[in-house]
C-alpha cells in the first residue's frame, strides 16, 4: 500500500507508509501506563521530524508534556481522537494482541481525606470526558483546595500535564497515575 487518504480532514491529508508506520508506533504507546499514553521523545528521535510535523501539523498526533512532582517532565507524541477516527474509518486496526500492559503492585495508599479521594475521583471522570482528550483542564480543577491538589500531586496519585497541536482544546490540566487507578479500583470506584 503506497498512499492513503484520510478522507474527514479538510483537504483530506495523504499519508504514505512511513507515516502510517509512525501513527502505529504512537499507538503501541498508549497502552504503557509508564509513558502515560504517549510515544516518549527518545523514542521519537527514531523518526524524520518532518514526519511528526506532518502528523502535527494534519491534527494526527499532539505533543504532550507530563511534569512529575520532583521535576521530571516525560515529553512525547500521542494520537489525537481525529487520528483514531480516521485510520479506523479507513480499515486500519492499531490494535495488536497482547498490547503491553503494566502490572499493579500492591501498595498502601496512605491516609488521604475524603476530600483528596473525591478529587482523585473527580479527576478520573474529566479524563473519560471524550471533548477534553484524557486530560482534566486545569479550569475544571482551579476550584479545588490548591493544598490538597499539591499533596496529591507530592504523592504521586497526580501529574500535571500541558499538550500542543492545532486539535488540542484544552493545553493544560491533569492526569492520574497508576497509584491513583489502583486507589479507585481497591475503593470500588472502578470496576474494570
């Protein structure tokens, strides 16, 4: 297969093999909790950055930062929602069988107040929100004790994330760590 056509976007963008190769690695990535959904930037050196561009620049991928609470910041690629559209619209699973996926261990979860639980809680929904794009907008948090954010954030149950790309609404916000899942699934608030 030389070309495809993502026929929903606007001057239906043409993508070659090396492109579609690209959105299927992106993809892999989603499902490592570690990575938080996104194809790593050491990972993304393996690519011509005119290709990403590309990608970027058709609303296919977005570029994401997530800061850890000692400073790190995990810079990547992950796919937007119009990509998974699109390829799925033209035939192509980007699924593969046995998609890597991280082992929960056992930990103790401290003593967070209700509040802290609720925010945790909170939290989770935004990200299932399909219009936000799997992150909490800092504005639909703002509203929160800023303390109790920042002793979750200290803890590790959250991580402040920031996204660019011409189909990212919302740039700045949150996500929930593994430690977080794991809280909500011991406490019933997540059945799978």
């Amino acid at each position: 297969m030389e070309a495809q056509v993502v026929d929903s976007h606007p001057g239906a963008t043409l993508l070659n093999k090396k492109h579609l190769q690209a959105l299927q690695d992106i993809y892999k990535f989603s499902g490592i909790r570690r990575y938080h959904g996104m194809l790593p930037e050491k990972h993304a050196l393996l690519y011509d950055p005119g290709l990403l561009d590309y990608l970027e620049e058709n609303s296919l991928i977005e570029e994401g930062t997530v800061i850890a609470r000692c400073g790190s910041q995990l810079r990547g690629y992950r796919l937007t929602d119009t990509a998974r559209r699109d390829l799925r619209k033209m035939g192509l699973d980007l699924t593969e069988e046995g998609q890597i996926e991280e082992i929960p261990t056992d930990q103790d979860f401290g003593e967070l107040t209700k509040e802290q639980i609720n925010i945790i809680r909170d939290i989770y929904h935004f990200i299932q929100i399909k219009k936000f794009n799997g992150i909490a907008p800092k504005h639909e948090v703002e509203e929160y004790d800023k303390r109790d954010m920042k002793i979750l954030y200290d803890l590790g149950y959250i991580l402040y994330i920031k996204l660019k790309g011409k189909a990212v609404r919302y740039t700045k916000g949150y996500i929930l760590t593994d430690q977080a899942i794991r809280l909500l699934r011991a406490q019933g608030h997540i059945l799978t």
